[in-house]
C-alpha cells in the first residue's frame, strides 16, 4: 500500500510534518473523483500537538499545494461528530477558503 501511495504523491499529496525532527502530523489529499478532481483530506496530529493550530498549517499547506496544481477543484473531509475542533476548523476552512479571518 505504501509503495503505491507514494507513486501517487504528485496527483495525491502525502505530507509527514516534523518540529525538530519529531513528527508531529501525518496530512493527505486522496483523489475521490479524477474527472473534476475531488479529494478527501486526512490529517492526524500527534496528541502532544493538539490545539496549537498544527491542523490548520496542515491544511493551508495543502490547499496551496493544490492551488499550484489545479485550477479547479474541490476538497471533502469526513469528521467524526465527536470532534468538536477539527468540526469548527473545517467550517472555517468550508465558509473562508484561505483560512483567515
């Protein structure tokens, strides 16, 4: 499964984040549809980490990546209903694309 992942990094971003040298978080883009390129992102931060804003670096760092690549597409994220930050991150994300504001 690994190998063939990242065979695939250039159309599906896989990103391993480190804060000096400890990883700290695991981000993906998988691609749902090729035609109208939909992804599904995946972001697992290490429990230390949590709270700090990692996941919302995390997902700039991924929209700009796909920004580079893609003129049009769109991003989908599946979240567990008792996750209350990552609920509220992803609305920020849903109503104000850039994350700002």
């Amino acid at each position: 499964w690994s190998k063939k992942r990242i065979i695939r990094n250039d159309e599906e971003p896989y990103y391993i984040y480190e804060l000096n040298d400890t990883p700290i978080a695991i981000a993906r883009l998988d691609l749902i549809s090729n035609e109208n390129f939909e992804f599904e992102i995946s972001i697992l931060v290490s429990p230390d980490f949590r709270g700090i804003g990692v996941a919302t670096y995390c997902i700039k760092n991924l929209l700009l990546d796909l920004d580079k690549k893609f003129l049009d597409y769109s991003v989908n994220a599946r979240v567990h209903s008792s996750n209350k930050n990552s609920m509220k991150l992803f609305i920020i994300f849903a109503n104000n694309p850039s994350g700002r504001g």
